[in-house]
C-alpha cells in the first residue's frame, strides 16, 4: 500500500531546482514539497524567494515531513543533514556520490536503528536506473564485471578531443555549456568515477571498499600524440570505471581506456554516460543514458521518491551471501606517452611490446603488476599520460604463459 510523501527539501541547484520541476510535472506521484532550505538568501532562484527558508531545522524538526531529499554540492554537510534525518525517522533521498561512498556502513546501521530507507539512485550514472537494476534484476545472477563511462563531464572532453579539439579548449566548452565545474578537478582527475565505482562495487560484488583503496586515473595528462595513437589503432579514448571478478577476486579502478569499435561503449559520446553488466546468464547488457544536467539526475532522484512510496528498501544480499575478495594483484597492459622518453624508463614494466620515440614526443606499451602501476601516482605526474589498453586483465600465471608464447613465435619467425 502506498503512502502520501511529504518532502522537505535540501538544496535547489541544479538538481534540486530540475526535481522541483519534474515532480510539478509529474501526475503520477502523490507528493508534495513543503519546505525547500537553501544556503544563501541574496541568491536568485527561479521561483519566488517566499518558497525558501535558510535552517535546516524547518525540515528536520517538522513532524509532518517524513522524507528528506538532500541535494547540496558539501558532502560534509550533507553527512550531518543526512545523519540527522534518519534519528529524526525520516527515510532520506540522496544523490551526493562523496558522502554515500565514504559513509555508506555507518549510514546503513543509523537506517537499520530508526527503521527508515536510505536511496542514492541519482548518486550514479545520472538518468541510467544502475542500482535498482543491480539489486532487483541482477539478484539472482552471478555477476563477472561492471565498467562504465560514469562522469558526463569526462567523457564530452574526450570526444571532442577524439575530434581532435585540444583537451584546454574542450574543457572551456564544457564549462561553458554547463557540465563542468569552474574547479573541475573532481571530474577530470577521476575523483568523481571513483566514488560511483566504490558505490557499484558495493551493489554488484557486495564489497564495501574505501574510496581512498581505489586507483584514479584521469584525462588531464592525455595529449594530442596519444589521441593520434588511438586513431591509428581504432580506437577511441573514454574513462571507465571497471570492476571485474577473477575467481573470488575482484579488482577495480578508474583509468582512461582505449576501446576498439566491439566495444559496447564506443559510440557513447558527448555527455551521455554508460554501463556495461555482464552476468554469468545474462551475458553482457548495456544502460545509456544522459549523465550531466539538471532534469537526468532529478530523474533518478524521483523514481527514489516513488519506490518510497511502497517503502523500497536496498536488500543488499550480495553483501550477505558474497564471498568475494578485493586484490590488486594482477596485471594490466598500459600504455605510456611523455614528451621526456626518460620518464617512460621509470615504468616498471614486466614486458615492453612496443617502443616509439620521436623528437617531440615518446611512448611505450607493455604489461605491468597493478600495484606498480598504482604505487606511479599518475593525477600528481603532468609529463606523463597512463593509459589502459583493451587487452584482457591477466594473473603473473596467465601473464607468463602470453609472454612465453610470444617469445616462442619470434623464435620461429
């Protein structure tokens, strides 16, 4: 049986303001907001100023409202509002991918204290419904990997740079349009893709796995030679957040990736976001969907405030039947591009397959350990563009036996 939801909410950016009109629009949703808290009183808003207060007391101390949606840019903040909300018994509707990745056991124990439903479908993938799919259809199957391109920002850079617009340039058109920040640090750096992948990880392997434990690789250091590079090869740049389980291990990172036009997300392009699930039934399925924009997140974040409609609570059964283990131990082949060719000798590679030089610019691919890879720190290296090759993640066995093969072909070449 339904229930009538009265809403309290905090924050009215660009989300907050996008479900104010979405739910307004929405016939199908019995629920109403009557309190929206904002930060600054000075800030001009697209409705009247008359609709908003300025203490979150109004919303956390009003009996009459049983559902907090919590829409602010500080997670910091938003784990306080959060965490109050859910002692004062209100069920709470997020999509502050920070606070959910860094916070999320602590959370789940307050929900389980004062039996109310914590959601953060908007957390992820904009528009794509990733999470209710992850615990609802793909419950029964056993799933082998996740990747997806995560971050809309991310990835409209990048495909005008695989038009051959420099990365400076494309980064002032997204700003300019809206899906990058001033500071875009978060998005470019990877931050913002590995806080997603802390949260899929949780809901495809049920492992709860600290942020700070997960390498991000970003687009920052990526050149027009390595652009290059990929049209000579056929393939297109994205950065994917990957996880992957190899037995009873699951590894997981954040990296820009080459991918070949078999690849699911190839033709993802400008802000659209996508993921790929693959199961041992199911095979390999692909969500699409717009991940920038103020009316994709407030999507999400209604059809959060319509499952609460019937009570939905997250089960989290992988996380109570999963005997899945995170390991970093395994090998990936990297390419590796500088302007200082000296710089590639400090690459720890375990194999080199190929060595280019040329006066302005230099690169190398091979395989290398994980940890190694990791343990080169690429966010704090402008020289140097760390970029993952499409070839299959190996264990030093499997690696050995490449290696060994290739070898053995040159011998009787």
């Amino acid at each position: 049986m339904s229930k009538k939801l009265t809403i309290g909410l905090i924050g009215f950016g660009c989300v907050g303001s996008g479900l104010y009109e979405v739910l307004n629009q929405s016939k199908l949703i019995d629920a109403r907001i009557k309190s929206i808290v904002v930060k600054d009183p000075n800030k001009k808003r697209s409705i009247p100023q008359e609709n908003f207060s300025f203490s979150r007391d109004v919303v956390l101390k009003d009996p009459e409202i049983n559902l907090v949606v919590e829409l602010i840019d500080d997670s910091e903040a938003a784990y306080e509002i959060v965490k109050s909300a859910i002692a004062a018994g209100k069920d709470v509707v997020t999509a502050n991918k920070k606070l959910i990745a860094e916070h999320l056991s602590e959370l789940l124990e307050l929900t389980k204290k004062y039996g109310v439903s914590l959601l953060y479908e908007g957390a992820v993938a904009g528009s794509i419904p990733i999470l209710r799919n992850l615990e609802e259809y793909y419950n029964n199957d056993s799933l082998s990997s996740i990747q997806g391109i995560v971050n809309g920002t991310t990835n409209y850079i990048l495909t005008k740079s695989n038009e051959g617009i420099d990365y400076a340039t494309a980064l002032k058109d997204a700003q300019e349009l809206g899906f990058a920040e001033a500071n875009p640090t978060l998005d470019v750096q990877g931050y913002d893709s590995k806080f997603k992948l802390a949260i899929l990880l949780k809901h495809t392997f049920g492992l709860e796995i600290d942020p700070k434990e997960l390498l991000n690789i970003g687009i920052q250091n990526i050149r027009p030679q390595d652009v290059k590079f990929a049209l000579e090869k056929g393939y297109r740049i994205k950065l994917l957040s990957r996880a992957e389980k190899i037995g009873n291990d699951v590894v997981g990172f954040v990296a820009p990736q080459f991918i070949d036009s078999t690849h699911f997300a190839y033709e993802v392009n400008n802000e659209f976001n996508a993921v790929i699930v693959e199961g041992l039934f199911s095979d390999k399925q692909l969500f699409i969907g717009k991940g920038a924009g103020s009316h994709p997140t407030a999507s999400a974040v209604l059809s959060d405030i319509s499952a609460l409609k019937f009570d939905y609570k997250y089960e989290y059964r992988k996380s109570e039947d999963g005997d899945a283990r995170f390991s970093q131990d395994f090998y990936l082949k990297v390419y590796a591009g500088s302007r200082y060719p000296e710089i590639l000798d400090e690459i720890p590679f375990f194999s080199v397959d190929e060595v280019y030089q040329s006066k302005d610019y230099a690169y190398q691919t091979g395989w290398i350990h994980f940890e190694e890879f990791q343990q080169l720190d690429p966010n704090r290296r402008e020289n140097l563009s760390l970029i993952v090759l499409p070839d299959n993640i190996l264990s030093r066995k499997e690696l050995e036996a490449v290696v060994t093969a290739a070898e053995e072909s040159l011998e009787y070449a």
